[in-house]
DNA sequence: CCGGCGTTGGC
DNA sequence: CCAACGCCG
C-alpha cells in the first residue's frame, strides 16, 4: 500500500487549537506536514517587524507540531498544488479556515486541488460564526450593524476548542532550533519596533492581563489612546494566536457596560468579514457604487499629500502622533485610525484605498475586513454610512481625546515641551511652532467645506 | 407607506 | 440644533 502523507493547510489561521486536526491527520497517515502559506498579496510588501511577529507565532506552532511546518512564501494557487504533487500520493489536503479572504484564490485553489484528485477537508473559521451564517429574515445579507449584531447573539456559536495551555507541550520559541525564522524580505524597511510577543501562550497571557485590569473601565477608557485600555488582542486574532469564541466563552455571564462594549467590538468583526464575504468587490471598490462618482485628487500633488501623511508630517499633531505610532509600533490606537482616515479623506480628498493600502503595508493586525470596511465607514461609502456632513476635526478631536496631550507628546518629539493641550494648535504657541515641526498642510475649514461640495456629485449620482 | 434610526460629530 | 438618506420594522 502507498504511503500516505497529510498535508494540513492553515490558510491563516495558525490557531493551535486546530492542533487536534493535525494530529488526527498525522494519525491516519503516514506523515504529516503542516503548511502555512505566506501569501504576499495578503501579506504586504513591508512589515519586517509584522513578519517577525507572524513567525514568531510560526515557531511556537512549529514546536506544538513536532517540527513538521512547512511555510512557504507565494500565492496559494500555486504553492498547495505544489507542495501536494512533492508530499506524494494519497495525500489528503486539509485547509484550516476558509474566510471572506480572496475567494476567488480559494477558488482557484479548489480546482488546482480537484484537478490532482486530492480529498479537501475544511475545518474552522477564524470566527465565533462562520461569514454567512448569521442571515436576515428573508435570507439575505444585514448592511447595517445594530441588527445584524443582535442576529448574531441570537444564532449564538459553538463552545471554544479548549485545548490551550493543558494539551500544549509549551516551548519557549526562542529556543526552538530548526523552526520558521524571520528573513528579511526585498523592499522591507528596518523595523526595531516593539510589538507583542507572538503567540498563542503570550495572547493567552494578555488576555487574562486585561480580564483582571482593563476591562472594568474598557467602556470608559477605551477611546482615550494615552490610557492604552485596549485589549491588544487585535494580532493574536488576527493570525488566529486566540480564538473569538475562546474570548467570548471567558467573557461567560459576565456583566456590565464594559463587557458589552468588548463582547460588540468582536461583533464588528464579524459582521465586516459577513460584509466582506457577501460582497468580495468591497475590499477594493466602493461598497455604496454612487461614491464612485466623487471628485478625487490622484495627481502628483495628491500623492506628495499621501507621502506627508503616511510620513506623520502633516502638521495636526494629533494626526501626526497617530501615523507615527503606526510606523513604530506597526499598531495605531483605534480612535486614530479614524481620525487619520478622515483626515486624509476629508482634507485631502484622496481615495480611501490609498490610506486603507498604507494600514495594510505597516499594521500587524490589518485584516482585510474590518480595515477596508472601516475605511468606507469613514469615507462614507461603506455598510452603515456615516452622514456625509459628518467630518472629524483634528483639532476638536484631539482636545477631546488626548486632553491632556500626553499621547502626541509620546509620538511627536519636535512638541515634547509643549505643556498640556496647547500641544495640539502648535501654530497658537506665542514663540511660534517648535523647530522642526511643520506648519497645517491645509486649512481644515476650507477642506470641510471642500469636502461638502465634492459629495454633491454623489448625491446627485443618487437621484433619479 | 411612513416614521424612526444609525458606533464613534461639529459648530 | 444642524442636515440628511437609506435601511429597518
């Protein structure tokens, strides 16, 4: 009898917790090979510091799986066929987590596999309820949060897979020889950035952290990013470190304002990837079509803006604190991100995609779904669209945010001496701006109202 | 068909 | 209080 080999495929999802559908591979095999693909397209071209948190994730993996994964950088299309045609025959192919992510690779995936004649098992999904499950009811989609939010509690979701900490054999990744290691890839920028430990054993450490110290006054806090009450679990679920069922289940019966605001942040991710999964388009075009009829800049002049903003040169301390925190920490407050965002979409008038490209290049927890789809939030183009008159002032929101100044002063050196929250209008402080800080690259009440009068061709585009 | 509502606001 | 529109029930 031919020998036979398992190759377990997680798409993206390196949840240890699937441990069980690797072993149970192995065991009806000869050999098992655990697969990770590092799919460039998904990945983006920079990140140094994102590609270490993710191998660092790889390498805990690694030593849970006996030393048998398998990471290979590419598009899937190609790489799983390949890797199945070397593995041998009677391989049996297993994809740990079909997502609203590039379904037509998934697709084509499929066929590559189909056309080889090998058995395709799926398994988990990186959500507590698979994107679309949870239906509205006539059967169709939800566009809008608040019910969807509530179908989804109702439709409820099966108990976590408890198999962390007591059927893991935990091994310090950094001793692990021979495991995944991080290479340099061509066009990385050097990064000394800190970023959370990866892993499994570190995600499950952080979230007991911030059980027992932030999350009584997360519902208070959380929108204040000098505080920092967030609870960091954004990469860890991101590359499946922890599962949202796992977070949910802990949350148990807990009550209170706080655990419901947590226990609705994980519902705005499931609804994201539910958008994301019923309209694939959305992650690169606008999900509202007359948004495709607003006036926007895209000449050199437009990609000289991009370049100050992603450069945290804009000269709105409070925006400049944010995309500078991005850089180093490969992370931004969620607060920020939608004040950078409306600043570049509502003063710069360039389009959303751009600044959505940026956030998936530099943070280690860009998901596709919620980072595309909170930025058609923010441009209004989105499921539950934001009023259109609705645009943040960078000023406004830093007093309100930052009150006392703290986080710019933490991000943008050039205004360490400036006390309080007269660090947000540099150009009000009676010696002038501090040296090396630039001046506003725009008038923010001229762009509001520049912004206004651009959305009367999408209003107009509506009409009948 | 209609009234109410919508994560995150501004002036 | 503004201004505003599609989705929801």
């Amino acid at each position: 009898m031919a020998s036979s080999t398992a190759v377990v495929w997680f798409r993206r999802d390196l949840r240890v917790a699937d441990q069980p559908t690797f072993l149970a591979a192995a065991d009806a095999a000869d050999r098992a090979l655990a697969l990770f693909v590092l799919d460039p397209a998904l990945l983006g071209p920079s990140g140094a510091a994102r590609t270490n948190f993710l191998y660092g994730c790889l390498r805990e993996l690694d030593a849970a799986l006996g030393g048998n994964l398998l990471v290979v950088r590419g598009d899937p299309a190609e790489v799983v066929p390949q890797v199945a045609t070397a593995a041998g025959a009677g391989t049996v192919h297993i994809a740990a987590d079909f997502g609203p992510y590039g379904l037509e690779r998934d697709e084509r995936v499929e066929k590559a596999l189909a056309d080889a004649g090998a058995e395709l098992i799926r398994t988990g999904s990186p959500y507590a309820v698979a994107p679309g499950r949870v239906e509205k009811g006539e059967g169709g989609p939800f566009k809008v949060f608040t019910p969807f939010s509530r179908a989804w509690a109702d439709h409820g979701w099966r108990a976590p897979a408890r198999t962390s900490a007591s059927s893991c054999s935990w091994v310090d990744p950094s001793t692990v020889d021979g495991g995944p290691r991080a290479v340099p890839v061509p066009g990385d920028e050097p990064c000394d950035s800190t970023l959370p430990e990866p892993g499994e054993r570190a995600a499950v450490q952080r979230w007991s952290d911030f059980l027992d110290e932030g999350l009584h006054d997360y519902e208070g806090d959380r929108d204040l990013p000098a505080k920092h009450d967030t609870s960091g679990m954004s990469p860890y679920l991101k590359y499946g470190c922890v599962h949202p069922r796992t977070l949910l289940a802990d949350l148990g019966e807990r009550r209170g304002d706080s655990v419901r605001a947590f226990r609705t942040e994980i519902a705005w991710r499931e609804f994201y990837a539910d958008v994301l999964y019923r309209r694939p388009d959305s992650a690169r075009r606008n999900y509202d079509t007359a948004f495709d009829h607003l006036p926007l800049r895209t000449d050199s002049d437009a990609y000289a803006d991009l370049d100050r903003w992603t450069q945290g040169r804009t000269g709105f301390p409070i925006v400049d604190a944010g995309m500078r925190q991005l850089r180093a920490e490969a992370w931004m407050h969620n607060r920020l991100r939608m004040v950078v965002a409306s600043f570049l979409v509502k003063d710069l008038h360039l389009p959303w995609w751009w600044g959505a490209r940026h956030f998936m290049q530099y943070l280690v927890d860009g998901d596709l779904a919620s980072n595309q789809h909170g930025w058609q939030w923010t441009a209004g183009s989105g499921t539950d669209a934001s009023p259109y008159f609705r645009i943040f002032n960078p000023i406004t929101q830093g007093e309100r945010f930052d009150p006392d100044g703290d986080y710019v002063r933490r991000w943008v050196p050039e205004l360490a001496d400036v006390p309080g929250k007269a660090v947000h209008q540099p150009w009000k402080l009676r010696d002038g701006i501090p040296e090396g800080y630039p001046e506003p690259m725009v008038d923010h009440r001229t762009e509001r109202r520049e912004s206004l009068d651009r959305y009367e061709a999408v209003k107009a585009a509506r009409r009948p």
